[in-house]
C-alpha cells in the first residue's frame, strides 16, 4: 500500500506511519484478506472516517472496536451501517440517549457520515474484519496504526472531545491530554453494559464545550 488511498492531510501527517515496517505487513495480510475472501468495509471504505473528516476538521472522536461483520453493515464509519440497514443494538442505545440527553430525535438511517462532515471522527481500533468473523483481523496491525492516529491528534490539535465507551475504548485513549481536550467516558451502548451508558449526557457535554471554545456545535439528528 505504498500510495495509501486516504485523505491528504491525514496521509500527510501520518507518512511515518505508512513507511514502517508493521505497515508493510498489514498491507500484505489485508489485500491477501481481500483477495482470497468477503472482507468488510468495502475497500474503497477502509478509510472513509478519515476521508470525511480531514485533521484539521476534528472536532470530536468516538472510539469503536471493528468493523460489523454481517452482509451489507459496515460502512468504514464506528457504530455507523449503510442506509436502509436495520440498525444494531448498539446504535439503537445511542440514538436513544441522544433523545433522552438533547430532547431530539435522530434520523432513521444508520450511515453516520451526516456527522463525519461535521467534524467527528468516527474511529475503529481495527478497520477491516473477515465476513462473520468478529475480531477477525484483530492483532494485524491496526491497533497499531489507530493508536498512532490517537497519538497524533493528541500532539497537533487541542480543545478535541473524545467520547470512550467502555474500558476497550477507554485503555486506547490513555494517551490522551485531558488538560488540553475534553475526555468524556462511560459504559459501552451495548444492551450488556448499556445501564452503565444511559444518561452519560455525553452529547450535550459534547455541544457545551464546543459553545464554549467558539466552534460549531454538533447537530446529533
């Protein structure tokens, strides 16, 4: 993947990533994933967060795990599906608290780039997973790019909201300076732990503190 097909201010400050040696291996494991199998996203979609939402854009960054691993669900986007897919648990809960938290109701499709445009980084730790296969493509290499990722943000832009969902997403976020940025945690929206996720309140925290440092809040629908 020597010409990484991603945004270009992201390609930008992430070219030392994409010149180590673990970048190399992942390449080869993901276009032999891709060659020999059913692979989630579509390729053209293994960098869409980024795509849709340049460095200097960010505005807030929520952390999944990876991507759906059924027919047609994953998008390239955390927690996001395509339009016209039956939205999963998970998803459900955060439109849900979205409702309870901000009094409005989130529109009917699951593809979440209407907020990716807006300047929130919809991030998996892994971005491809092998078809009904969760965790398929754990451990390749990903991790490694995302905390990288994390790392970057932390070190070039400030005054960023990190929403953490449960402790997966919290221990990636460690890196995190909660001096310069707002970090915001709680349970994980899904229905095992989403009693630790209801009321969290993250959203409006959210537009408060964007309000607050004069950027545009988040419109959640």
């Amino acid at each position: 993947m020597k010409d990484v097909k991603i945004d270009a201010t992201w390609k930008a400050i992430l070219k030392p990533e994409f010149q180590k040696p673990y970048w190399q291996e992942l390449t080869e494991f993901v276009r032999g994933q891709y060659l020999s199998g059913k692979v989630y996203p579509a390729a053209k979609n293994i960098f869409r967060a980024f795509d849709l939402c340049p460095i200097n854009k960010v505005k807030v960054v929520i952390v999944g795990q990876d991507p759906y691993h059924g027919e047609k669900q994953a998008n390239g986007l955390s927690f996001a599906v395509n339009d016209g897919i039956t939205l999963p648990p998970s998803l459900k809960n955060i439109y849900k608290e979205i409702q309870n938290d901000l009094g409005i109701t989130p529109l009917p499709s699951g593809d979440l780039s209407r907020w990716a445009k807006q300047g929130v980084l919809m991030l998996n730790s892994v971005l491809t997973v092998t078809a009904n296969n969760p965790a398929s493509h754990k451990e390749k290499g990903w991790e490694k790019f995302t905390d990288a990722v994390i790392k970057t943000l932390n070190e070039n832009r400030q005054n960023i909201i990190y929403l953490l969902w449960g402790k997966y997403a919290q221990v990636k976020g460690e890196v995190i300076n909660k001096e310069k940025n707002l970090v915001l945690t709680s349970g994980h929206p899904s229905p095992y732990s989403a009693h630790l996720f209801f009321g969290n309140h993250h959203f409006s925290k959210c537009n408060e503190y964007l309000k607050k440092n004069g950027v545009s809040e988040i419109d959640w629908r």
